[in-house]
C-alpha cells in the first residue's frame, strides 16, 4: 500500500467503511455495521421528528458483500470477527547467533509493545522523536493510518515468547524486540517526505535487528515513492549515527544544544537519505 491519496472504492460506503476502521486502528465487523447508516428504502417509516430522514444499517448480507470485496481488494484484513487497514503482509525471519527473530508489518494489536519498547529506548535519551510518536499514537489510539491525509507504516522485530519455545511463533504472543516507523507529515508540500524512527531495546541489540527494520522500511518508503526520508538524533547517540551512516544516510545540519538530556544540552543530527 502506497502514499496516501492513491486508495480507490466502489462506492461511497466502501469509503465510509475504511475511514472508520482507519480512524479507530481496529474494530469488530458489528460495530462497523451497525456505525454505516444508509436512508431507509422508499416507504420506511419517517423519523420521529418527521423532518430527517430515516437511516438505517445495511442489511446483513449487502454489508457482508461490501467487507468481503474491500478485503479482496486489499484495502482491510479480517481477523477473528475484527477488521484493520491491509498492509504487506510480509514475514522475514533471521537468526543471529542464540537470537531467533522475525521482521514484519506491525498490526494494531501490536500498539502496546511498540510504545512500551519506545518508551524504554526513549529513556536512554537516545530517541527524542521517538518519545514523540508514543505519546501520539497512545493520544490517538491508532497505531497505523492511511487516508487522504496522512500516512504512518510501522515494522517490528519480534522474537518468540518463553510460551513459544523460543523457535515456534504464535500469533501475538512474541515480545517486540524494536521498531521502524515511517510518517509522512500532512502537509501537501512535504508529501514526498517521510520522517523515520528507529530503535531496539538494549538486550536485544547486536544481533541485526536495527538494521533490517530500516531495510524494511526504506523499501516500504522506494515503492510509496517517498523522494526522502529523515531523521533527527541526539548527537549522544552514537550508535545510531552510525547505523545510519552505513545504510548511506548524510547529515544535513546539525542545531548546537537543541535537546535537554538530564542535566545536558545536547546537539540534534539532523540526518536524511533518498530511498
């Protein structure tokens, strides 16, 4: 799925069905129904107050004909009675010395963990826009979006829970080990722009993680036709300058005390790349 603005529908209730799941990040295929009111048919009692007219929920199977194509289409995924925006579904899976780990799109249900990983690198000191995009998509309550607006992709490293035996995978039950996300702000004239973060939480670090989620991720930006990709450092966080550096990422500026740190002032690393 690409930049915003490039999602087409059959009609006007397909739109209505996509906003709001999109909106709402995931909701069951009963409250999307019974939130899509269309006007009653000719003949149907008028409304109470007589003067508005009478809307009502589509019929069963008409509502089931509209998820079935939007799923089709690759427009939503339908998991266990609920729907969520689609997204590349793709699953690498890599095993680094006694770390088995796998690269995926995230989903929704993935929110909690994300924030909770951000938050933990975040308290290094080390993820400042980070920190950030934690406390926005906790505000929201949505972790991925895509509308004519505004765009936001999230991938994971993930590794399997104790309950998994290490090797075998679960649906859900695995721990995220770290995070990419790619935003693209709202405004038309920086569209072709995306802001990145990234980070892995410290025990799970020297094992390849960091770099193939901003593999992942400057792939997903190259087919949105993102022009540029950016992000900003604390100039502490050495680690991940370099990461950067050898993924072809170049400094563009660098603004002397801009972060607070502690007790410290600390420069901000303004650094991009072009997918």
């Amino acid at each position: 799925m690409g930049a915003p603005g490039d999602i087409e529908f059959d009609d006007d209730v397909q739109r209505r069905i996509y906003r709001h799941v999109e909106r709402s990040g995931t909701t069951t295929v009963d409250d999307v129904r019974d939130e899509i009111r269309v006007p009653a048919p000719a003949g149907s009692k008028p409304a109470r107050s007589g003067t508005t007219e009478p809307r009502v929920r589509l019929p069963p199977e008409e509502f089931r004909d509209h998820v079935d194509a939007m799923v089709e289409a690759g427009h939503l995924v339908e998991r266990d009675g609920t729907l969520h925006l689609a997204f590349d579904e793709g699953t690498e899976e890599y095993t680094e010395g006694d770390l088995t780990y796998r690269i995926r799109p995230a989903r929704e249900s993935d929110r909690r963990g994300i924030e909770a990983a951000i938050r933990e690198v975040a308290e290094e000191g080390t993820s400042i826009a980070g920190e950030r995009v934690a406390a926005e998509i906790d505000e929201q309550g949505a972790l991925l979006r895509h509308n004519d607006r505004k765009a936001r992709m999230f991938f994971v490293g993930e590794v399997a829970s104790d309950e998994d035996g290490g090797d075998e995978w679960s649906d859900g039950e695995g721990e995220i080990a770290g995070w990419v996300h790619v935003d693209a702000p709202e405004l038309d004239k920086l569209r072709h722009t995306g802001e990145l973060t990234v980070g892995v939480r410290e025990r799970y670090r020297e094992h390849g993680i960091g770099s193939r989620l901003l593999e992942r991720a400057i792939d997903w930006a190259d087919e949105a036709n993102y022009r540029k990709v950016y992000q900003s450092v604390p100039a502490t966080n050495e680690t991940a300058i370099d990461l950067l550096q050898d993924h072809g990422w170049e400094t563009e500026a660098v603004r002397e005390d801009h972060y607070l740190v502690g007790e410290e002032f600390v420069d901000e690393v303004m650094m991009a790349r072009e997918p």
